[in-house]
C-alpha cells in the first residue's frame, strides 16, 4: 500500500514512481517554479479530496489529470502568447480548466471563472484561496446573461466545449460589448464549424494529449 502523508486536513497518497515522473515531465515541460508545481499538486490534490462531493472529473488519476486537465489547458501557450491580454473570460469552467492552470502559470492576469454551478463555484473559489490565487472572480450568470448585462476589459475568453460554439460567437454582434475579443475553443477531432461560424475561424490547430486527438479554434470578429 502506498505511503500516507498528512497535507492540509485530509490524507493523500504518497505517489508512486510513475507518477513522480510524470509531475518531473510537466514542470520540465513547461519550466514551472516551484511555486508553480506545488500549486498545480495542491490543485490536483483538491480535485480528488472534492471529487466525489461534487462530481468534478471522471479522470482520477494523477497522470490522467496531468494529460487531459493540465497539460490540455495550457495547449493555447504553443500557438497564442497568453500574456499579452488583458485578462481571460472562462465559459462554463467547471473544475477550472482551462482558466486555473493558466492562472497558475500568469498569475498576474486577471480572471471571470463563468460557472452556474453553486458547489462548482465553491470549489473554484477554494481553490483560489488554497493556492494565493488573486483575482479570480466567480460568476454565476449564464453566458447569455453575461455578454447581455456585464462589461469589463478582458479579452481572451475560452471554453472547452461547455457550449456550442455558436452559442459563444454571440459576443461578436455588433451591440456586444465583448466583441472585439478572441475566443479560443477547445474542440474534438471530429469537430465541424455549424453555419455562420466559419466567418469568425481564425485559426485551427490540431494537437494529441496522449492518445487523445484535439483541436483548438481560435475565432475573432474579422475586421470590417
């Protein structure tokens, strides 16, 4: 039986070899600090502690997580330089992907974690919290609410598939006022643009996360 050691109020499991290496591979990969590793284990840690209460990922292991929640949310640093925006607009986070292991890896940017869930929104905001997460706000809204009622300067907005994408390409009408933003979607391998979205693809890149085949679109408003 593996090793116990007591973190925070409840006990996790010492890792094994291979999941030792497989955390080596991800701070190698993306050169994290150490405040940024511990971070991105203390969120692993949550994750796991809260799972079962409130039903945030099927993927329950720590090199799992580390493939499909927080390697796969930090794809958009290969094609797209993060830090450069004004702050980033997570529709429908759940758990927090893509937003939190972004915020970990630019913690200076901004963030609106979009989640009606109450227990989600709980969770997110724990997180915040446990890993000195600052400025990152939780909204209940639904997206429509959101671009119909609220205003604010970020402008990166992301979703990994909460919603259809033509759903999201709501915020580029005109009357938006979110709508010289990016969007940024997290998309299957098999998906398709449905009508009148293909105006706003500015880019489609492919990508694998393990044996898993994804795309991310980048979509923006084409200049008039």
């Amino acid at each position: 039986m593996p090793e116990l050691k007591e973190k925070g109020d409840f006990l996790v499991k010492k890792p094994h070899e291979d999941v030792r290496q497989a955390w080596a591979e991800f701070n190698s990969r993306y050169a994290l600090t150490k405040e940024q590793a511990d971070r991105f284990e203390r969120y692993f840690d949550l994750l796991m502690f809260y799972n079962k209460q409130v039903n945030l990922t099927a993927i329950v292991s720590a090199r799992g997580v580390i493939k499909h929640h927080f390697t796969d949310s930090l794809m958009i640093s290969e094609w797209f330089d993060v830090s450069t925006v004004k702050g980033i607009v997570d529709v429908g986070t759940g758990a927090g992907f893509p937003a939190l292991p972004l915020k970990i890896m630019y913690p200076s940017l901004p963030m609106i974690l979009i989640e009606p869930n109450g227990k989600k929104r709980k969770f997110l905001e724990l997180v915040a919290e446990e890993l000195g997460l600052e400025d990152v706000q939780t909204c209940p809204l639904d997206w429509r609410t959101f671009i119909r009622t609220t205003e604010s300067e970020l402008d990166l907005f992301v979703s990994r598939a909460a919603l259809p994408v033509e759903e999201l390409c709501r915020m580029f009408k005109p009357s938006c006022s979110y709508n010289t933003g990016t969007l940024v979607y997290w998309a299957s391998e098999l998906w398709k643009p449905e009508d009148g979205v293909e105006q706003y693809i500015q880019s489609d890149h492919a990508y694998k996360v393990g044996s898993r085949k994804r795309r991310l679109i980048f979509l923006k408003r084409p200049v008039e």
